[in-house]
C-alpha cells in the first residue's frame, strides 16, 4: 500500500514537539498534553470503569468503557419514549429556539426512535443481555412494542405506507440483521410478516439521490431471506451508481449534492461494508472494489484527528459526532481494516472520549442537537432532536468480538501522537496536515463541487480556506448572516461582500495550494439571482508547520474591494477578547484560543476584529460553544484588477502563535516568498 507523503519537519519544530511529548510522558498523560485535558461534568463525568494506561497508553478506554458509555446514552433516553406515542418525546434547552424555527418536525421522536434503535441492537448484541445499568426496565420492550403496533395495518399506531423520500425503518432493518435474538425471534409469525411488508414499502421507495439510497438497500437482505420482493436488481444498479461517484484516495462525492465531508465516513465507508457483508450477490459483485476504496480511504483517515482525539469538524451534519469513527468498526468486522489495530482503537477510542469529556449527553440525558453540548448553531434545517443519535453509528466498534485484537492489542500511536505529517488528496481536493508542533489536525478544501446555492451555511461549513481539529469555526445559525471567518472575500461597493464560495481546485499537493473562484454580481433587486462578472478570485496558499501564507487577487475588468478572514476561534461566555496590535500584526485572545493575521504585501487597508454575539433563539456562535470571533483585512478602497494580496494566518490553542517571520520578493510575473526556510514562487500577472 502506498504510503503518504511526509513533509519534512524542520528540526526547531520537531524538537518542540519531543519537548511537549516528554513533559507529557511526565505527567502520565500518555502523550496527550495536559492542556488538553478537560475535566467531565454532570451527567459525562461518572465513569466506573478503570482507566487501564498499559492496554490502553493514550486514552486509558477498554471496551468497558465503550459499554459504559453506550448503556449511559440508552439509559439516558428510556425515560421519554410516550405512553401513547410509542416514540421518545424529546424536549431541548429553552434557550434553544431560533433552530427550530427552521424545522417542520421539532421533536423528532421518529429519528430517535430509527436511530438510537441501531444503538440498542449494538448493545445487546455486544453484551448479550438488554438491560443496562441507570435503568430498570428492558431496553428492547419500548422498541418492540411500537414495531408491533407500528407495523401493524390495523392497528390505530399504524406507521402507514413511506411518505416520499422516507427512510424510517432503516435501523430496524440493522438491528434485525445485527441482533435478531433481541429484534427479530421476539415476534410472532404475523408480526414478522407484517414487518416484512413494511420494508417491501421502503425498498420500492424513491431516495434523494445522495447516501440515502443505502438506506433503502439494506432491507433487502432480509427481504431476500424470507422470500418477499426486495427490488434487488434496481437496487443493484443503485449500488453501481453509487461507487460511481468515487473520486479517487477514499473519497466519494454526496451525490446530487456533490461534496466532499464527513458522509464519506458515517454514510460511504460505513454502508458499502454493512451492504457487502450481509448480501453475498453484492458482495461477489462489488466486494473487492469496497475493499481497495477503503484501503486507500485509511491511507489519509488517521489525518483526520487530533492528538486530543477531536477529528476536524467541517461540513454538514457534524452534531453526529463520534459517528466518524464508524468505518473502523465495520472494516475490523469484515476483517479488512487496514489500519494497524492498537492505533484504530486509539483513533476510535480517542474520538468517543473526546466528545465524553466535552459533555456530549446533556442534562437532561440526551444527545442534542450541537458539537460538544447542545448547540444548535451547527444545524441544518433536517436536524430535529432525534437527529443527533445517527452518532450511534460509531458504536459499531462494539460489534468486533472482545478477544479481537481490535481490543487486546496495545494502543499505538496515530500521526497527532508523532511527528505529525500530510497528505495531499487531488480526487478529493484537499489537503491534510497534522502539526508537528501540538498535533493539530487542519483540512485545506482546496476545491468544492458543491451543486447547492445558500444551503445548510455551506459557505461558513465548507469553504473556509482551512479547517481546524482545535479550533472549530464560528456560525450564526440556520438563516443567520454569511460570515467571512477564514475566508477571502470581495465587493464592489464595500457593503455588499461575498466569501469564499464553490472554489476550483487548480493545485494540491503538500505546500502549496491554488484555486479559484468565479466572481458573482448579487441581484439587489432580486434576492434569487446571480450574474458572472467573468473575472476569478485567484488564491495561492502556502502550507507551513505553524500557519498558512495565503496570496490572492482578482482578475475583474472592475475594481473590488477584497477581504481575508483569519481563523475562528471560541471565547468563553462572560469573557472579554483581548487584542494586540503590532504594527502590522493583529493577535486576538480567547482564553486558550489564539488567532493571528498579519498583512505581509497590501495596498491600503485596516486590520480588525470581529466579535459574535449569538442571535436570539441560539445560545452559541462557535461550534464549540462561546462566542466566535476572528481578525480580518479589508482593503480601504477598490483594488484595481491583478493586484496581490499577500497575508500570513495561523490560530492556536494553548500556545501563543508564533509571528513568523517571512520575506516577499517581487519580480516581473513571479513573487518569491520565502517562508519557514523554504522559497516558493507564485506566478503573478505582472
């Protein structure tokens, strides 16, 4: 298997890295620095089960805890499954309102019923029993009773024929193919048919023409075993299609929506090994090629997180949180995860405590819409409260035997625990690179093919010019205003600013990266039209160990005024942001959080920084929760066409960030940048 691409690390930096591991070692903290460390409250803290530092070096989590955590967030949610509803009746925060707005169905008992549904089935499948410890009931009971009734043509809770695009029921359909002693033996003759008539309905149904057509598809191994019409051949030439949109290193595009994020591990990785593994036709027909996409896949998946186990939040969906850590559940079932197993429980295991710690299960005992805690500031307008338990996924490490040496094996270190390192992705336009430094994990989207106009924040969600495992991003909320934080931006009046937004990836490698962007002219009388300027936005980025030289330009007949957003950063509720200026350097504070942007080749302009407070209805404007803020540069006037900007960007967490030092050089059509010792030169047009 190829390996990837290291950058070389330059000794300074990789001194500092062996300085912070070993005072980590001192501390005990199995290399995880102990700024890291964040101590659990409520109902995240209590944990019985014994840290175990010789099995388990860096996180101290065995399968114990796995368990532990799993029957926390079952038990959690038992007490509000309605006596008359038969589905979990969920309620939020009351400063979470603006959200909802958005939402048709604010409760979402169905999701949570359809989700946390796979969760049980992993459960008792894993311990062999269906009670879990916070509760005094069953634990499968709620569930089987409302699948009976349900399920049931005449009975008054009747679930019905599948509305249009409906995929309730999927998760029945894994619980029965997962643990049928719990979810499958329980019913009569008469209920299983009626189950199975049930799921004749969602397979024939039409999909959004994105992952949701694996939801359809998994009923049909069940629907084949019992000698009901499944639609297998339709859906076989679904699966076709579906591995059609494979771009290459691992990566699949969302279908009609035609991006790059995090479905590619909760919903590609994940369905095309549950698919394969329980429909021998799928499996002789499009195993291999599942197989040799995952393998590369793991190539740049272990990129994706940090030394404190946080993966890199971007894109839609993120409240689904350790459901990133699927695909290493299902490739060590079917026995071809190619990921060493000490270091895939150290991923997976890292992830599922990160979000533990940073207390995933609210008060109130429920997975909520948000990152950490309940933050709906993060949500699309499909995240109703049930939403959030699609996050069971990532207990499918739980299905892997416990002699496995998927849980025997000792920890071993991911890249964050080392030197750190990068790998440039083409197919799948980005770059990913771990910090020597601290273990930082960051996402360059060098390119996104995104089909959607002003859907689900995407400009806010995926195409800033970087994306950080440490330091998440700002947002306003659903229908909140757009926001330039680590963005380039342009206007032609000053007022009226658009960022970044379905950039072209023209360059990936591991230093640097070029896109551009077609400049847009908003209708102002028309909120729904857009017409081409025909110039681009022109965007050079040079990737150092410690922050981004970013230059860019447009290439309009008209001058804009032009923008950068530097990186976003949390700050703590109550707090004040502190600001620094040197001269013409801009360092603004947030507790731990840091983010710096110095001007390095500009014509006239102002630093300056920005503070969100959050909108009514929506308690945060992080992902992380807090107040987002972020320094930018605006120009002071319109700047002719072809003109370069040049700025220097980085954030850190725990450390103060580092004013680099860096030479610009200009010569007819090339600027040299020398920066962290190297010389890079970018084509300009003058």
């Amino acid at each position: 298997m190829k390996k990837p691409d290291r950058a070389k690390v330059p000794i300074l930096y990789l001194l500092t890295a062996l300085t912070l591991a070993f005072i980590s070692l001192a501390l005990g903290s199995g290399l995880c620095l102990a700024a890291e460390k964040i101590s659990a409250g409520g109902v995240n803290a209590s944990l019985k089960a014994s840290e175990n530092l010789q099995l388990s070096p860096y996180t101290g989590y065995t399968r114990e805890h796995w368990l532990e955590i799993a029957g926390k967030i079952i038990a959690g949610l038992m007490p509000y499954f309605g006596p008359e509803s038969g589905m979990p009746e969920l309620k939020g925060d009351p400063g979470e309102t603006g959200h909802f707005a958005h939402l048709f169905d604010v409760g979402g008992g169905r999701e949570a019923f359809d989700r946390s549904l796979f969760l049980v089935a992993v459960y008792t499948a894993a311990s062999g029993g269906d009670r879990v410890p916070g509760w005094k009931g069953s634990i499968t009971e709620p569930y089987l009773k409302e699948v009976r009734r349900g399920t049931d043509p005449d009975s008054p809770h009747y679930w019905g024929p599948h509305p249009k695009y409906d995929v309730f029921g999927t998760n029945l359909a894994m619980g029965i193919l997962l643990s049928p002693e719990f979810f499958w033996e329980p019913f009569t003759d008469r209920e299983k048919k009626n189950i199975l008539a049930y799921f004749k309905d969602l397979t024939f149904n039409i999909a959004y023409d994105c992952n949701h057509w694996q939801f359809h598809m998994v009923t049909v191994p069940i629907l084949e075993r019992n000698g009901v019409a499944s639609n297998a051949e339709f859906h076989t030439r679904m699966f076709e299609r579906l591995l059609s949109w494979y771009r290459g290193e691992g990566w699949f595009i969302d279908g009609g929506n035609r991006s790059f994020d995090l479905y590619n591990l909760w919903a590609f990785q994940l369905y095309n090994h549950a698919l394969t593994r329980f429909y021998g036709p799928w499996n002789r027909k499009f195993g291999e090629r599942v197989r040799q996409t995952t393998a590369r896949f793991f190539e740049s998946y272990p990129y994706l997180f940090g030394r404190d186990g946080g993966h890199i939040p971007w894109g839609r969906s993120t409240t689904y949180r350790f459901a990133s850590v699927a695909p290493i559940g299902w490739t060590v079932l079917d026995n071809t995860c190619t990921i060493p197993p000490g270091e895939a429980r150290r991923i997976a295991s890292g992830c599922l405590k990160y979000f533990w710690e940073r207390g995933c299960l609210s008060e109130r005992g429920l997975l909520e819409p948000g990152y950490y805690g309940p933050n709906s500031v993060v949500a699309e307008p499909y995240i109703d409260r049930g939403a959030p338990y699609w996050a069971a996924q990532g207990f499918s490490c739980l299905l892997v035997p416990a002699g496995d040496p998927f849980w025997t094996a000792v920890e071993e270190p991911m890249p964050a625990d080392k030197a750190g390192g990068r790998v440039a992705l083409p197919g799948a336009k980005m770059l990913l690179r771990v910090s020597p430094i601290d273990g930082e994990a960051r996402l360059f989207p060098v390119g996104q093919p995104f089909s959607h106009w002003g859907a689900w924040q995407r400009g806010i969600k995926y195409c800033q010019l970087a994306y950080s495992s440490y330091l998440g991003w700002c947002a306003t909320g659903e229908g909140g205003p757009d926001l330039g934080a680590g963005r380039t931006g342009y206007s032609m009046d000053g007022v009226n600013w658009h960022f970044r937004e379905r950039p072209e990836a023209l360059q990936v490698n591991t230093e640097h990266l070029l896109s551009t962007e077609n400049l847009v002219v908003p209708d102002l009388e028309q909120a729904d039209t857009t017409w081409y300027d025909f110039g681009e936005l022109v965007t050079h980025t040079l990737v150092g160990n410690s922050g981004e030289v970013h230059v860019f330009w447009h290439t309009s007949a008209r001058p804009h005024y032009l923008y950068l957003g530097g990186y976003g950063i949390s700050v703590p509720h109550g707090s004040e942001l502190a600001k620094e200026e040197r001269g013409d350097c801009l360092v603004i504070d947030g507790g731990e959080n840091h983010s710096i942007m110095k001007v390095l080749q500009a014509p006239e302009g102002a630093l300056s920084a920005e503070l969100l407070e959050p909108r009514p209805g929506w308690l945060h404007s992080h992902n992380f929760g807090g107040r987002g803020a972020f320094p930018h540069w605006r120009s002071s006037a319109p700047v002719p066409s072809n003109t370069p900007v040049a700025l220097y960007v980085d954030g850190t967490r725990g450390r103060p960030p580092v004013d680099a030092q860096i030479a610009l050089s200009n010569y007819p059509g090339v600027l040299k940048v020398t920066f962290e010792g190297k010389i890079y030169e970018i084509k300009v047009p003058f």
